[in-house]
C-alpha cells in the first residue's frame, strides 16, 4: 500500500481547496462562480411568452358607444364611405411618401 497512501482515507473529509494553480488569474477569475436566475428568467423568449399570456387573458379594449353609434349609422343606411378622406388619413399616417 504504499503508492495508497497519497489518496488519503476514503469517505473523509478531503481538501476544500485546489492542489496546485493550473491556470492564471484572469482564467481562474472568468471561472468563478456566476449568480444564476431562473431559467425562465433568462430566457427572453420565456418572459414574452409569459407577457402573451396574461395580455391574452385581458379583454380587449373596446369603445361601447362608439361600437352601438356605427352599428345604428349603418342600420340607418347613414355611415357613408368617403374615399378622399381615407386616402388622407392613409398618407398623413404613412408620412405622405418619401418627400
């Protein structure tokens, strides 16, 4: 057993620290211990799914009166379409083009 006697008794309490230095500081640094979260927290892709979900559970925002008001124009054949303002509005959204 003489070759054993290195390994020390087995099941005991061993060394808490590293036997030599194998690396440099700057390695042994990058190596250190990092705080980890969650890995739902880590993920992006994760918490959107989360924000998704609780925003799929809210009802969507709805103007009642405005709803009932274009429902009666409608019903009374008095909502009228007007192409002008449409395009407008389109391009007042959109900019008015590359100018």
């Amino acid at each position: 057993m003489s070759g054993d006697s290195k390994i020390g008794p087995v099941g005991g309490i061993g060394r808490t620290g590293p036997l030599r230095r194998v690396a440099s500081e700057a390695t042994a640094s990058a190596n250190a211990p990092v705080q980890v979260r969650a890995a739902a927290d880590n993920l992006p892709a994760a918490r959107l799914t989360r924000l998704s979900t609780s925003l799929a559970d809210q009802p969507p925002p709805v103007d009642v009166a405005r709803v009932a008001a274009l429902r009666t124009a409608i019903a009374g054949g008095n909502y009228g379409v007007h192409p002008a303002i449409i395009a407008s509005a389109m391009l007042d959204f959109h900019g008015r083009g590359a100018e």
